[in-house]
C-alpha cells in the first residue's frame, strides 16, 4: 500500500470517527436536555480545531513523516499484502476507539465528545502529510509502500524506484 494512501485513509477515518462521534453527542446530550455538556463539547471541539489547524499546516507537515521517510529501507520489490489488509491492520485502533466512545457516549455522551474532539484533531493535523510525503516522491523520483506490522509498532517503509519527473531541472 502506498503511503500516502494510508495517509489519506487515515484523515477519513479519523474524520469519519469525529462526525459519527459528534452526531452521538448531540443526540445523546438532547436526549437528556443536558446543555453543559453540549456547551463543553462545543468549546473542546474549537480547541481541537484551533490546535489541529495549528499542528496540520503546511510548513510542520514534513516533520511528522520525517523519521519514518528517514527509517525507509530500498527495496526493489512491493510488500506482498493487499493494501485493504494493511490498512486493516494499521487502522484497526481507529475503529476501536469510535466504537468504544460510541458506546460509551450513549450513557456518558461526554465520553463521545472527548472522542469526537480527539478524532477532529488528528483529522486536521494529519491532512497535509499527504502532500508533504508526494512532494518528496516527485523530488527524489521514489515511492514509499507501507510494510505489513502491527498497529502498536512504529510504521515501517520501503522506498522503491519511482518514476522521475519529465520536467528539466534548472541547472
């Protein structure tokens, strides 16, 4: 799978996980006409979104793909698994966590908004590492696949031989 397919993957889900989250707050909280709560996610979900616009621009998005780019050994062949199972199987905790919130949210909808202002910033902080890792790819003429491991573990790349820019190069 390449990586910045897992990438972008990841920016949906996570932004997936902050709307179904958020749809459960609300719910949850009319249900119970409990407005400090839905006063306490709003100002959690503005934070989350300051901070995650803050952390996720343009200018910080090559620091949080560096050491994994950096750890990229070369390699002249693809990892073997389809790319569903790798992002399976480096997703999965982002299922889990919207599913236990979700819950969990449904009793307690605070739990919900904790997990939907959680999942808003990560969301935004992750959306442009997509960008920051394709403009290394066409720099440098490469392309980095993820290798199958554990979601617990640090994520592993390969970088294979990509297809360099027809563009002449100032000299």
């Amino acid at each position: 799978m390449p990586y910045t397919d897992l990438l972008r993957t990841t920016v949906f889900l996570t932004g997936a996980e902050a709307t179904a989250l958020g749809a459960v707050t609300a719910l949850a909280a009319g249900r119970d006409a409990d407005a400090t709560t839905i006063y306490v996610a709003a100002a959690w979900w503005l934070v989350a979104l300051v901070l995650g616009a803050y952390l996720g621009r343009p200018s910080r998005a090559a620091d949080g793909v560096r050491e994994a780019l950096a750890r990229a050994r070369t390699a002249t062949s693809l990892p073997q698994d389809s790319p569903a199972r790798i992002a399976a199987v480096r997703l999965w905790p982002i299922g889990l966590t919207a599913l236990a919130a979700g819950v969990l949210g449904v009793v307690w909808p605070g739990v919900a908004a904790i997990g939907a202002g959680y999942a808003l910033l990560v969301a935004l902080t992750m959306r442009t590492r997509e960008a920051a890792v394709l403009g290394i790819e066409q720099r440098d003429g490469v392309k980095f696949y993820v290798v199958p491991n554990s979601a617990l573990r640090p994520i592993e790349l390969v970088r294979t031989p990509g297809l360099r820019s027809d563009r002449l190069r100032a000299s």
